[in-house]
C-alpha cells in the first residue's frame, strides 16, 4: 500500500506540475501528448502483462504480444495522441475519454485480481468435491490434484463476473466505500468523518518536519516555482450547484495509477487488495494535490490509519475464524455444521442491522451539506434548517437523559452520553456553514445583520448547556450517589415541560422558515425564569433544613441553570434570524 501512495503522490505530482490546477489553456498545447503517454502505459499493463491470465487469448498470441510490444505501445500513442487532438479541435474535453477509458483498464484490473478472490473457494471446493467422488474411497482421498494449475470453466467465471457487476450497482454498502474514499481525498475543507487521534497527530508532525529539512535543501528558486505552479487557489470558479471533489485531471491520475499498478501486481501474481490499491492511490493524489492542509491533515491521516487498521484485522480474523470453523466441523461434524450456519445467520443479520443504524445516522448527516448551494439566501435558510434539525435532536436527547435520571438509570444517561460529541460535531459543522454563508452574501453584495455571525456563540452556549445537563447526570447516577428527593424531581419536571415547550415552538420555526411570535416565545421565556426562582426559594429552604445534601443541591441548580441558559440562547437564535431574513428581504427588494 506504501507503495500505491507514493506512486499516486509522484504521479499527481508531476502531472500538476505540467498542467497546474488552472489546466484548461495547458491541457490545449500538450493534453494530447499526455493522454497518449497514459493510455499506452495503460494499455501496456493491461495488454502485455494481463493478457498471460485471460483465459479468451491463446498462448501464440501471449507470445506474439510480448515480441512486439514496442510497436503496439508507439501504435497506440500516435492513436492517441491523433484522437485526442481531434477531440480538442472539436472543443471536446480530452480527460472524459481518459477518465473512461481509466475506469475500463481499472475494472479489467479488478477482474484479474477480485474476480479470483470471490471465486476461487468456491470453485476450489467443486473441484475437491468431484476428486473425493473420483476416488475409491471419498473419505480418505487426499486434495493433490488441487496443488497444480486448475483451469477454471469460462462459463463459471462470466456468471461470477454477472453477479459482481449485480452486487456492485446495488449494494448500498459498494457506496459507502466510495464516499469514505472520496471524503478522505476532497481538495476543498467539508465534514470530516474521523476523529484526530494521537498517531494522526505524530504523523502529521513528522511531516510538517520533513518539509521543514526539504525546504532548507531545495533552492528558493524551485520552491517559488513549485508553489507557484501548485497554488489550488488558481483552479477555476466552478459554475453554480457544482462543487466536484477533485478535478477530472486528478481523477484520470487516479484510474491510470491504480490500474497499472493493480495489474503489474497480479500478473506478477503479488498479494494485494484491489480496494485497498486504489484507495491508497487516491490518497497519495489527493497528499500531492495538497488537500490535506493543515486545517485537515490529521483527520485525513486518522481515515487512513483507519481503512488500512481494518484491513488488516480482516485479514486476522478470517485467519483465526476459519482455523476455529474447521475445528468445530471436524469435531462436530454435521452438528458443527448446523450450528455453524445459524451463527452465520445470526451474525449477518446484526451486521445489516448495524449497516442499517449507521446508515440512518450518515443520513441525518448528509442534510447539514451546503456543498451544492451557491445561492445567499437559501444558504442562510438552510443554516436556521439545520438549527432546527439540531435543537430537535438536543431536545429528545434531554427528554430521555432527564428522564433516566429521575429513574437512577445509568445505562441510558450513557447512551445519550454517547450522542455529544455527535452533537457538537453538527454544531460545528453550522457553524462552517454560517462562515460559508456570510461568503456568499458578500459575494452577492448583500448585507446582514451583524448579528448573523453570533450564531456561532450561542450555538455554542447552547451546546455547552445541554452537555453539561448530560455529563453532571451521567456522573451523579454512575457514581451510585443518592437520587433526587421527589419533590426535586417534581420540580425539574415542570422546567423541562416549559423547556420543552420553548424548544418545540422554535424548532418548528425554523423548520417552515417563517419569522415567529418573538413576544409570545418571550413570554414563556419569562414565565421559565420566574418559575426558576421560585424553585430557587424552595431549594434554599430544602438545603437550610438539610433535606438536600450538597452533591443534590448542585446537580439541581446545575440543572434548572442550564436550562435557562438554553431557553434564552435559542431565543437569541430566534431573533437573529428574524433579523437577518428581514434584511436579505429588504436588499433583494432594493435591488429588484
């Protein structure tokens, strides 16, 4: 895999360095020269060194391949080289026909080494189940004739090959390693899945030391050349609704590199991961691309070490699986057998229910994307859409975290314990959105309120007092300490119903993205801090009589203090957004 990256990386950058990101004008004067450059390379790894394994081209033809590779390879570059500068005249983008041709030669690399892979036990187990027949006595005939070359029907292997391609273009799952590939490899910052943990940091660090020494050794000259040359800032304005995560010329680099390199290994019959081979290409493009700047390098590095993690636990684990399933089947013969089928049962069922919940939680996230917006007013509607969508889910969270705590419950205050980092990750990802949106309108020369930017503050407030309501529950009940006395519990009850009801009326107004009753919210709002106060009172008196103990007393004040604070920050929330929905009306009006 070290070596697919650092093949992706040299081969991006070399090719960035010719055409740079504004690669249009470039792309004219010399494409035609690189395109025939890739398809022949392609087309030598494809052709020369795969046509040994294809069952379809005889042995004479292998031979007569070899023999004259340096002619086929300089055919095939003046082809393209020709066809490809006719499609420029024609005003025809030469890197769609590369891309295309690239995803060809990366699926016939896939075949020679996945097709194997998918179909190899079974047929190995056919052609063991015929020799046990051919024997004398099945029982004690031995597995020698598998030791040599089997020649696989043609048959088997285009019925394989049917159900690949069926399984590929419906399987959700196909899907989301695509969208981890792409996330990992994006040029511009968007919602990063991983987490930094400390090996992404010290690898990130030692980078950032690398290119330190470099920039000590190569002369000032090439680094401004360089810099010049790859600055992303010169990649054109995409038009409106298209946000592409990298650019066809990386993606050309990207299918080209990964096919070459997945063919050489499996016709030089090389253990590897197809996946996992151009999943550590498209990293290495994306490391020479510079897209893992220093805002999401350690996040990027953490998917890496991820994937690459889970490779090889795959790898582990169907080692000691299969040692531990023999046994069984040895030992328990058909009864192992059986029971072996019921787990297998058992344990795919749990991994599409787990597929399922988390697919379920990638949806939800899916919505705070504002990659495809370019209009200012739908990005700050969109923003107070997503606030909704967040108070809504920080509400529910409240109503089963205050709940187990009222009932001692530890295991549930745990799960919503489980949810705050998803929550703060959504409230960051507002937050980036709101930068995004204030961009826009500035673009658009509109003005806002300059109170749009204050979102983020209470946001943040917001956030901090609906974790601290979940953090100060979860220790008090995990550390076993005595629960609220029932007057207290009665109490906090009336303060989340009037919580409750405060944060219902104004998730639903951003929901319909509609300016609300700010005086009859404001009312509530009051009503919520006079009933407060009152509780205040009856606490004193509770700790003045010594009903209370102190650990008590401070996870109910903790409590109906958040709760305030929540209220009044989502009332802010509310009033900012009036505010600046009614100036982006009254900016659109004068311009009209």
């Amino acid at each position: 895999m070290a070596v697919s990256f650092v093949c992706g990386a040299l081969a991006q950058f070399l090719t960035r360095l010719l055409f740079t990101f504004d690669y249009q004008q470039r792309i004219k004067r010399y494409g035609a020269l690189w395109g025939g450059v890739a398809l022949s390379s392609i087309t030598y790894f494809i052709l020369v060194k795969g046509a040994k394994g294809a069952t379809f081209i005889t042995a004479q033809e292998v031979a007569w391949i070899k023999s004259n590779t340096v002619l086929i390879l300089l055919l095939i570059f003046v082809v393209s080289v020709v066809v490809l500068q006719i499609l420029q005249m024609l005003k025809f983008n030469i890197l769609k026909p590369i891309v295309l041709i690239g995803t060809f030669a990366l699926a016939m690399a896939f075949a020679a080494n996945d097709l194997v892979n998918f179909i190899g036990v079974p047929l190995a187990g056919l052609h063991a189940y015929k020799t046990a027949l051919a024997a004398a006595d099945p029982l004690t005939a031995t597995m020698g004739a598998l030791s040599g070359k089997v020649q696989s029907d043609t048959l088997f292997l285009l019925l394989a090959g049917v159900l690949m391609v069926l399984t590929i273009w419906f399987s959700k799952k196909a899907r989301t390693v695509t969208e981890t590939e792409i996330g990992l490899s994006q040029q511009e910052e968007g919602n990063e899945r991983f987490e930094s943990i400390f090996l992404s940091r010290a690898i990130v660090r030692l980078a950032l030391h690398l290119l330190d020494t470099l920039r000590l050794i190569v002369p000032k000259g090439v680094r401004s050349i360089i810099r010049h040359r790859l600055d992303p800032s010169l990649a054109p304005v995409p038009a409106e609704g298209t946000r592409p995560s990298f650019d066809l010329l990386r993606a050309s680099v990207n299918l080209m590199v990964a096919s070459a390199v997945v063919s050489y290994a499996t016709a030089n019959k090389l253990p590897l991961s197809t996946t996992y081979v151009t999943f550590m290409v498209a990293m290495g493009s994306s490391f020479a691309d510079q897209a893992w700047g220093r805002e999401s390098a350690v996040y990027r590095v953490t998917g890496v070490l991820t994937v690459i993690g889970g490779w090889f636990m795959t790898a582990l684990i169907a080692f000691t699986f299969a040692a531990l399933f023999a046994t069984v089947i040895f030992y328990g013969q058909g009864a192992g057998v059986i029971l072996l089928l019921l787990l297998a049962i058992a344990l795919i069922w749990n991994a599409h229910r787990k597929y399922r919940a988390m697919t379920e939680e990638a949806q939800k996230e899916k919505i705070f994307n504002l990659k495809s917006i370019e209009d200012s007013r739908s990005s700050v509607e969109t923003t107070f859409e997503h606030m909704s969508f967040l108070l809504k889910e920080i509400r529910e969270s409240l109503d089963t975290a205050l709940e187990a705590l009222f009932r001692q419950n530890f295991d549930r205050l745990g799960g919503e314990r489980k949810k705050l980092s998803k929550i703060q990750r959504w409230s960051n990802i507002i937050s980036a959105n709101i930068f995004k949106s204030m961009r826009l309108l500035d673009q658009k020369g509109l003005a806002i309120s300059h109170r749009y930017p204050q979102t983020i503050r209470r946001l943040q407030k917001l956030t901090d007092g609906y974790r601290d309501i979940i953090l100060r529950g979860y220790t008090h009940v995990g550390n076993h300490h005595e629960g609220l006395l029932p007057v207290q519990v009665e109490e906090l009850a009336q303060v989340h119903r009037l919580l409750n009801e405060i944060l219902i009326d104004v998730e639903e107004t951003f929901g319909r993205r509609q300016t609300a009753n700010l005086n009859q919210l404001a009312k509530k709002d009051k009503q919520l801090r006079k009933l407060v106060a009152d509780l205040n009172s009856h606490q004193v008196a509770r700790i003045q009589d010594n009903s209370s103990k102190t650990r008590l007393s401070i996870l109910y004040y903790a409590i109906v203090g958040n709760a305030t604070m929540i209220s009044k920050q989502t009332l802010e929330l509310l009033e900012i957004f009036d505010q600046s929905f009614g100036e982006i009306d009254e900016n659109s009006t004068g311009e009209s």
